[in-house]
C-alpha cells in the first residue's frame, strides 16, 4: 500500500464504521426518547386517568420494569438470531408502544404500553454498546460507544423539544391540539417515525463479525472487517476463531465463580449500573417539568429548563466522546462523581432550607435560590454528561471477556432499570411526602460513594483489545 492510497482507505473505514455504529445508536435514541418524552405529558396523563402519586410514578416508571425484562432477554436473543435482527424487533415493539400509548383508554392499557416499549428501550441498552464494541477498531471503540449515550441524550432533547412544541401550540399538554386530539397524545406519536426509521437502519448494516465467527460464516465476518479495520483480516478472524472455540453458548451459570456468588467483574459492571441511576439523574429527565413548577415556574418555563437541561447534556457528552480514549475512563468518572456529590449538597442545602408556599405546599425558592438552584442542576448535567453518562455504557460493552458478555451486559442493564425503576418510583412520593431536599440527599450520598466504588474497583481499559478483556 502506498502512503498516498492509505489516508483514502483509512478515511472509508472510519465512514463505513461510523455509519454503522450511528446505526446501531438510533435504538440509543429511542431509548432516550421513548424514557423522556413522558415528561411533558405526566400532568396530563395524571388528571386524564385521575392518579395518585403513587400511580404517577409507576405509570411514569412502568417503561423502566418493560427495559428490565428487555435488557435481560436481549442477550439471548442477539445470540441466537443475531444482533441487527434484535434491533428489527426491537423497532417493532418501539413503533407498537407510542402508537399504544398516545391511544391508552385508560391508566392499565397506558402503563402496558409503556411497559412494552420499556422492553424495546431494554433490548436497544443491551444490543447497541455489544454491537458497537465488535465492530469498532480498539483504538476507536470508546468514542463509538460513546455514540450510544449521545444519541440517548440526543433523544431525550427531540423528544421533550417536540412536547415543548405541542405544548406551547395548543396552550397546555392537556389541551386539544390537531383532529380535536389532547396533545398529550401526540406527544407519544411522535415517536413513531424514528422507531420505523430504526428497523429500516438495522436493515441496512452488516451483522456483527464476532457473531457471523460464532456461526461459523466466516466469509462473511472477513468482509465486514475488511470494511471496517483493514489490515490483516486473516489474523483477526483467526484469533476471534480461537475464543470462539473456547465458547459455548453463553448461560447465566458462567457468571458464578467456583466458590459461588458472582464473579468479581460481574459484581462492578451491576454495581456502576446501580450508581448510574441512583446519583438520580433520570428525576431531571423524567420530572423536571413537575420539579421546576413544584417550586414555582410556569408549564411553559419549566418545559423551556428542561430543553436547556438537555442541550446541555449533549454538548458534555459530546466532550466525553472527544476526551474518553485520550484520558481513560476511569479519570473522566472519577471527576464526574466529585462534581455531582458538590452540585447535589448544593441542591440538597437550597431544597432543605426552602420556605414552603402555604398555598400549594410546595417549596418556593425566594432572592438567589432560584438561580443558584438552576446553575447547580445544571452543572450536575454536566458532570454526569461527561462522565457516568457514556462511560458507563462503554465500559459495559468493554469489561467483560467474550464467554460471558452477552449474558452479564444483561444483567448488568437488568439491574440498571431496575434500579431506575426505584428511583423515578420513589420520587412522587418522596417529593410529596418529603420534599425535594430528602430526595436530593439521597442521591447525594450516591454520588459520594460512587467515588470509592470507582477509585477501588474499575480498571482502565482503555486501548485493549476485547479479546484480551
């Protein structure tokens, strides 16, 4: 090869795999659409079908217990069909539930749809960082996988940009909108079009190459790497053969260690899935327009934070993919978690020291309050966004070795929403029963031992090959 022809080819490998990895992302995209668009839509859905808070935060979260079931199953199903055949049923059931939702007749049809399209949510968290990780070139494959957590964010900004839109055009989420149609439905519409949009991507990409070797195709596992890596295709092949060989189809009994338990690497990947969702991060994206009017903004300038809040979530996640395979993503988290442990004292301090309005019983934040509270939550954005964001989701698709991937990536996201699902549960009645700043302190804590779990037990991975995990 020349040195003239290999900038040409080296420029068509990075489109090729680029292309694919964005691909794989759009069920990220989904998966951060379909868990915010609700945002908007919760004060509505909550007088149509007359719910308590208890109610509330189960309909808001039945999407989270649907991703638990999903994340859980996808493992085995990308084994067995492949990955791009789970992201088509994946597409399918993401088009059935907003169609479902935006026509629920009532509060238990309403949470089946949600929980259906949780499932969909679930098979994207697990197939997207798999998928990515096999096709991307070591040298590459942080900031590919940091594709999955920009395009989830990206999600959550479309979505609760197109419910600030409906909202605004029809006066109120509750308010009729187009065909005389409350416009808390359209909101769950708008949905459908990515979701077949999906489908119609996971058509278009190549199946993973560790799975074709695994299916002994090996002719066609060469021509994808040969697109995506170049180089020596012969030697990688061979070498993806040998721990293929080594493999049997994965079971969730080779998570156990021979003294019993889980493995060691098993017990990290559920333990930062744990901490991703109790540093509280999704209580801004999937209650942030109840948050902002329960201490005293309008519908209106509550959904305009929340759209803020999220552009600011893209723009941090775009540095982590800039800045994840240059400083380790051990670094970027541990920096995360000192920032959200100061941003969150500082909005437990503000929330826990708030006057209450006697007429609403509900926090008002009074002279500074308001701004100081609003720079803090953002910045706590910031510090998730650049860090437990898309670090996480990379060092899943990255920590565990070839034989048990599949099935702890499941687990481990199983564990993920489930724990989501106990947050954004918990917090109606936390904020009811409560207030803001116990909820906040909690999360506080999280973020403060989130530092320790980090410092004593990641380990970089930065530059290493899968195969060498």
């Amino acid at each position: 090869m020349s040195l003239i022809d290999r900038p040409i080819v080296q420029k068509t490998n990075l489109s090729f795999v680029i292309f694919i990895a964005s691909a794989a992302a759009l069920g990220g995209f989904l998966f951060g659409f379909d868990t915010a668009v609700i945002n908007g839509a919760v004060k509505s859905v909550e007088t149509a079908f007359s719910m308590n808070s208890v109610m509330t935060g189960i309909a808001v979260s039945s999407a989270l217990l649907g991703s638990a079931l999903g994340a859980f199953i996808a493992g085995t199903i990308a084994d067995r069909y492949g990955r791009t055949r789970t992201m088509v049923i994946a597409s399918i059931l993401f088009t059935l539930s907003a169609i479902g939702s935006g026509i629920a007749f009532g509060v238990w049809d309403f949470i089946f749809w949600r929980a259906l399209g949780g499932i969909a949510v679930g098979m994207a968290s697990v197939i997207a960082p798999a998928y990515i990780a096999e096709v991307a070139p070591a040298e590459l494959r942080g900031r590919l996988g940091s594709l999955q957590q920009m395009a989830i964010v990206v999600g959550i900004f479309v979505a609760l940009l197109c419910d600030y839109f409906i909202a605004v055009a029809a006066g109120s989420a509750s308010n009729l909108f187009w065909f005389n149609i409350p416009a808390w439905r359209w909101m769950f519409w708008t949905e459908v079009p990515p979701a077949v949009l999906y489908g119609i991507a996971a058509l278009m990409i190549p199946e993973s190459p560790r799975y074709l070797v695994a299916k002994r195709r090996e002719a066609e596992a060469s021509i994808v790497l040969a697109k995506a890596i170049g180089g020596n295709v012969e030697a990688k092949i061979a070498e993806i053969k040998q721990t293929v060989a080594t493999e049997r189809p994965a079971r969730f009994s080779d998570l156990l260690s021979r003294r019993g338990g889980l493995l060691p690497i098993v017990w990290v990947g559920i333990g930062l899935s744990i901490l991703q969702q109790f540093v509280g991060i999704n209580v801004i994206f999937y209650y942030s327009s109840v948050l902002w009017q329960a201490v005293g903004f309008s519908e209106k300038d509550s959904l305009t934070i929340t759209v803020i809040t999220s552009i600011v979530n893209i723009v941090t996640t775009l540095i982590a993919i800039a800045t994840v395979d240059k400083f380790g993503r051990k670094p970027l988290l541990l920096l995360g978690s000192i920032g959200m442990t100061l941003m969150l004292g500082t909005l437990t301090v503000i929330f826990a020291n708030a006057a209450i309005n006697p007429a609403t019983g509900n926090p008002q934040l009074v002279g500074n309050q308001g701004l100081i509270a609003l720079i803090a939550a953002n910045l706590y954005v910031v510090c998730f966004g650049f860090s437990w964001g898309p670090i996480v989701w990379v060092l899943l698709g990255e920590i565990f070795n070839n034989q048990i991937r599949a099935a702890a990536l499941s687990v481990a996201a199983s564990i993920q929403w489930l724990a989501n699902f106990a947050i954004s549960t918990s917090f109606p009645p936390l904020l009811q029963n409560f207030g803001l700043g116990s909820a906040y302190g909690l999360y506080t804590i999280s973020s403060a031992i989130s530092i320790f779990f980090v410092w004593f037990l990641v380990k970089e991975t930065k530059g290493k090959e899968l195969e060498h995990m």
